[in-house]
C-alpha cells in the first residue's frame, strides 16, 4: 500500500484522503454502490470489484457517502475531484453573508461620519449585512430622536448599496439598524472612489475614557442644542 512523507518526515496512506475521506483499498464496506466517471449508476458490488474497474480506466474509487447503505463511492480521477470540492467550497464561502457592525456616535463630526459611511458601503458592496448602532452616554438619553436622526441619515446614505430590513430600533440605550446590500449588479459606490478602495476589516470603535467633567461639558451642549 503507497505511503508519501508529510510535511512532519512521518509516512501516511496515500489512500486517505483529507478529513477522513476514503479511497481505493482503503474502503472498507463490504459492498458499495458505484457512480461511474460519466455520472452512471454501475450498481451495488464489491470494493475489490469497483477498484478493479476504476483500475482499468487508470482512474480512483472515491468513498463520497459513507453512511449511505449501502455507502456511494465514484470512479474519478482524485486530484480532480480535490480540485473541484475546493472549487465549491470557495463559492460556498463568497455566498455567504456576514453581519457585519458600523458604529456611530450622536456628536460624531462631519469628517468622522463619512469615514464610517465608507466604511459600511464597502461591507455592503461586498455582500455584507450591516448593523448600525449608535450608543448614548449620559444625558444624550434625553435627546433619543438626535440619534434615530443620525442612524436614518446614515442609511439613506447608503441607499446605493443597501436598504434597511426595518425602521430603527431604540433598544436599552442603543439605536441599532440592520442593513442588506442590494442585487450585486445595482450596487454603486458613492464613498469609495472604486473597489480597490474598500477597506473590509472590522469597524473597531475604541472605547473612550472621559473625565465627568468634559462629560459635564458635552452634556450641557447636547441640552443646549
């Protein structure tokens, strides 16, 4: 039976494949069901059987289901058949969506505002979702329509790549909105000049520590507004 050296220096069966997967004479039912390289139902024999078959077009028996009764094994060639599960295990990956989260402040300024709003487009160009959130501090619970201001105007600008799932939500002292991005081929960039530009990492919002006193100041300016 064929052995190679792994990265390690200790020898494995080439007759196993990745996570468990059998091949040739390492199946071991005692009959299988065989799909041949066309696709066509060979029926049920033995192992022995199906690997002499695959041996004659030069090609391996695959195990594909192994709880299957009886298991499924097909006849292909084996380095096509990693290439093609890697293959969709890549699309699989690109179809999935991800929540991703954009963090807002209500006294947040004009330029930081924008850079939150690239920040989102980008996720939402990609195929993200996005949860907006705003969170209030002190006395900024006083002012609560500030921050459901903020949220809705983020959103309509990003109307371009998303649209939202429903109104926002005021949820203990957060305002939160989830986006879904648009049809692949009706998304457009806005923030971002092009899709090199988009910057895809999590939005990290650092945690600030401030002294009651600047709080003092800050409160008395969102009551003042």
């Amino acid at each position: 039976m064929a052995k190679y050296p792994n990265s390690r220096g200790r020898f494995q069966n080439r007759n196993r494949g990745p996570k468990g997967l059998r091949r040739n004479d390492r199946i071991r039912a005692s009959e299988v069901r065989v799909i041949g390289p066309e696709g066509t139902n060979l029926g049920v024999m033995s192992p022995k059987k199906a690997l002499d078959l695959a041996r004659n077009v030069g090609l391996d028996l695959i195990e594909i289901s192994p709880a299957a009764r009886p298991p499924v094994c097909r006849i292909l060639d084996f380095g096509k058949f990693l290439y093609e599960e890697s293959k969709k295990q890549k699309e699989t990956k690109q179809h999935t969506t991800k929540m991703k989260e954009v963090k807002f402040r209500v006294r947040i300024d004009h330029h930081d505002f924008e850079t939150k709003l690239r920040r989102a487009e980008g996720f939402l160009y990609n195929g993200n979702k996005v949860k907006l959130t705003l969170q209030f501090r002190g006395r900024e619970m006083e002012h609560k329509d500030l921050g459901i201001d903020r949220i809705n105007a983020a959103r309509d600008e990003l109307l371009g790549v998303g649209s939202a799932d429903m109104d926002a939500r005021l949820v203990g002292r957060q305002v939160t909105m989830v986006l879904s991005p648009l049809p692949e081929s009706k998304r457009s960039l806005k923030f971002n000049q092009s899709k090199d530009d988009i910057d895809d990492t999590d939005d990290f919002e650092s945690e600030e520590i401030e002294e009651n006193a600047e709080s003092s100041i800050k409160d008395s300016e969102v009551s003042d507004s």
